[in-house]
C-alpha cells in the first residue's frame, strides 16, 4: 500500500512546538504585571512584527466574542480577556496551547482552547464570533482564499476581521536579506528542493502569497476594508533601507 504524505499543516505544528521549546518571540506568555495593567485598560497587541493595533480597531471589547486564529502563545488572548471579552483560541501548535491554559489558570479566566487546523473547516458554527484577530501566520497556509472564506462563515454581520499580512518580500532573499535566492511564488509543496532546503533550515512549509490572495480574498468572501498599514521587519537590511514586508489590515463582514 502507497504510504500516504504527512499534511504540511501537521509538520507546521510540530515546527512551530520546536520554536517554542527554544524561546521563540511569539511563543512567549505575557506576564502576570502585563494583565493586571491589561485589567486597568493599559494593553497593546500587534498582528505584525512592530506597530501596535490602534485601539480603535476593536471598539468596546467587554463581553465580544473574540476567536484568536492561530493566536496561540499566551498573548494577546490573555489581553482581550481581561478587557472583558469573551474569547476563543485556535491554534495547531500544542505548546502555544498550553501557554493559553498556564496564563489562564494563573489569571483566573476562562478561555475556550481549540486545536484546530485552519487549512481545515473550522469547528465552530456560522456567526459565532463577533471579532477576528488573526495575526501573521496565514504564510503557512497554501489555500488563503479558504482561510477567509471561513473566516466570513463564522463572523456574524457586521463583524470585525483583524488580519496581520506578509506581503511576501521577506521569501526573495537569503538569511543575510542582501542577496535574491528564491523566485515568487514560494511554494515548497511545487518545488522538491525548496521543499527540502525549508526543512533543512528549520523554516516549516512557508508559502508567499499576492495582493490579490490577501486582500483580495478578503473582498471575494465578503468583506469591506476599512482601514490598512504597512510594517516592517523587527530587524535586518529590508527595514534598514525602509522596506515594508508586511500589512495590517481591518475588514468588516458585509
């Protein structure tokens, strides 16, 4: 019998479980100091790498209900909930899960915990959430237009999605972020030795994805855009010549 491939999401996971285990920066929980200023109305989250959310995105969080999609880490979940939302997380990482459980037992909240890959159907029935927050990792799905499409399935009308976005320039260059190696799109599952130099350099199964994928998805399944910025890498040449690698954006559900 012809042995059935393991699904990219399933290696994804366990490479995101490693990040973890070695201090990864999104795999790191808040501290109990950061939820009580969380408490008094003193918090801040990203969706990309440096530029806080405005506040105005969200409006009034008390008693919203919030689906963190693949938000695991102990991050901005804990934020939301001490604002008083009532929130969901949805991760296919166990560690970031479990990360959601220690802030939530230190803290005293409740929070629904889900592992559920989003390359999937989600496992949640139509308008349950009336916020998104989707932060940068729809890079390790191949099929983005399904991620919206769920996405507007489980939001009620006039819902709010909240989407962190890598517009792909990140994946031209080498590790150095001076010279070009890799041609757009980037696709390890079309591409056997970029499937085995993605392995090998500890990257997970990574794919880049166009305007037309990111934000256009978003119109196709039935939002509107309201609002858009643009970030930049933590560190490295592309921020140092002022290169933006990334887009925040906010969407309503028509």
């Amino acid at each position: 019998m012809e042995k059935i491939p393991e699904e990219y999401s399933s290696i994804n996971s366990r490479f995101v479980d490693s990040w973890v285990e070695a201090g990864w920066e999104w795999g790191r929980p808040i501290d109990h100091e950061t939820f009580i200023k969380a408490k008094e109305g003193d918090w801040s989250v990203v969706l990309t790498p440096t530029i806080p959310v405005p506040k105005t995105w969200f409006g009034d969080l008390k008693d919203k209900r919030i689906l963190g999609l693949a938000s695991g880490g102990g991050q901005q979940i804990p934020l939301f909930s001490a604002a008083g939302a009532r929130c969901t997380v949805m991760d296919y990482s166990d560690r970031q899960l479990e990360s959601e459980r220690m802030v939530a037992r230190r803290e005293g909240y409740e929070v629904d915990i889900v592992k559920a890959d989003m390359t999937k159907l989600f496992p949640f029935a139509d308008e349950s959430f009336d916020l998104i927050f989707h932060p940068v990792s729809n890079c390790y799905v191949k099929d983005v237009f399904h991620v919206w499409r769920e996405c507007s399935r489980v939001l009620r009308k006039n819902g709010v999605l909240l989407a962190g976005l890598d517009n792909g320039i990140n994946f031209l260059f080498d590790e150095d972020e001076t010279n070009i190696v890799h041609n757009l799109p980037f696709d390890p599952l079309a591409d056997p030795n970029l499937y085995r130099e993605s392995i090998e350099g500890d990257w997970g199964i990574q794919f880049s994805h166009s305007i037309e994928e990111q934000i256009g998805g978003q119109l196709k399944a039935g939002f509107r855009l309201t609002d858009i910025f643009q970030d930049y890498n933590s560190s490295g040449n592309l921020k140092d010549w002022g290169v933006p690698t990334f887009y925040a954006t906010r969407a309503v559900k028509e």
